[in-house]
C-alpha cells in the first residue's frame, strides 16, 4: 500500500538558506583581495601623477637660465609672524 504523503519534489527554504550562507563565506575573501588589490593600485596611480607633476616642474625650472631665477628670488622678502597668526610670505 501506498502511504497518503507523496513527498513534492524541489529544494526547501533551508536548503536555499544554506547555499546563500555558503556563497557569501566563500565570496568574502574574493572582494577583500580584490578591494585591497585596487586600493594599492589608485595609490600607485596617485604617486606616478605626482612624479610626472614633480619632473614637468622640474624640466620647467631648469628651462630657464640662473639669472632670471636668482632675479626673481632676491624679491620675496622673508617671513614675519603676525599677531596670532601663522607666518606669511608675500612677492614684490
């Protein structure tokens, strides 16, 4: 004889559960490393821009002739502190 409860076919709620718990343990570590690999990479992104700012201003000061420079030096005066506030320099 046959019993009364026929057992349905499918996946239950607990099994679904499960299997999401167990993706996101083992997707954890994946988007740690790939976060951490993209964050050293925007640093390095970071420091190459400022080498190319410091070489382009480099290249420009050595562009011009020591006279000129030395000219432009010898007119900033030097610094002097203000009541309570920090020092300042001013040009010319």
């Amino acid at each position: 004889m046959r019993s009364n409860k026929t057992r349905k076919a499918g996946i239950s709620i607990l099994e679904v559960t499960l299997a999401c718990v167990i993706m996101a343990l083992a997707i954890l570590p994946i988007y740690r490393a790939l976060s951490s690999s993209a964050e050293a990479e925007i640093e390095t992104t970071k420091i190459a821009m400022a080498k190319e700012i410091l070489e382009s201003m480099r290249q420009e000061i050595l562009s011009h002739p020591f006279d000129d420079i030395s000219a432009q030096v010898s007119t900033v005066k030097t610094y002097s502190p203000l009541a309570g506030q920090p020092y300042t320099r001013s040009l010319g």
